[in-house]
C-alpha cells in the first residue's frame, strides 16, 4: 500500500473521507467487472469467476468489500450464495459516469475517454 502523507490525512474528513472510502471501494478493475457481469444478472461466485476467466478466490476476495459496502447484496439459494446488483444505488451511478464521458470527454486529453477507448 502506498504510504499516505500526513498532509493529505490531515484533508480526508468528512465528505471527502467518505467519498475516499466510497470511490475507492469502486476503483478496482475487478470489482467493475464484477459490477458490470451483475448489471446483466446475479450470479454465484462460480459463474462470476467461470465469466471473468478468474480464480474464485479472486472473485470472492472482490466481492467481500462490495458486499460490505452494499453495493452487492447476497441471498442464499441452496448450497450457493446468489450475488445481486444493488440497482437503487449503481444504476445512476453508472448512468453517470457514461453520461459525464459522453459530454465532457470528447477531448482527447480526458483520462476517461482515454481509458474506454483502450
């Protein structure tokens, strides 16, 4: 992890530790691909990891932060744990995001736009 400076510790009150904490729980390559293979539909941890060509445990090490953050919700169906999108709270969320791309990220200098396009 990389050590943070006493200055920036100092800024992360507040709003802006709560958006740290939010923000980063999303920023993860993994994590968003899990988001988006559950915006399609649930899934246990097997067709996650069977969709991603990942390990499971790489799957259920990613999906602990977002079940704690309930970004991801959970529900037994027999012996596999069934994960479900939290809809109410990432649906706009990602609608977002794409909406702020699509009009604020023409430029080639955006690192959004530079980034959906790889």
């Amino acid at each position: 992890m990389k050590e943070i400076s006493g200055e920036l510790m100092d800024v992360k009150r507040g709003l802006t530790e709560l958006c740290y904490g939010f923000f980063s729980t999303l920023a993860n390559p993994t994590r968003l691909a899990i988001i988006e293979k559950l915006n399609e539909s649930p899934m246990n941890v097997s067709q996650l990891a069977e969709t991603l060509g990942q390990e499971q445990s790489m799957i259920s090490h990613n999906l602990r932060p977002l079940v704690r953050c309930k970004f991801v919700q959970v529900q037994r169906d027999g012996k596999h744990r069934v994960y479900h999108l939290n809809k109410q709270t990432l649906t706009p969320i990602l609608n977002t995001v794409e909406k702020h791309a699509e009009t604020f990220c023409k430029n080639s200098n955006c690192p959004i736009k530079n980034r959906t396009e790889s």
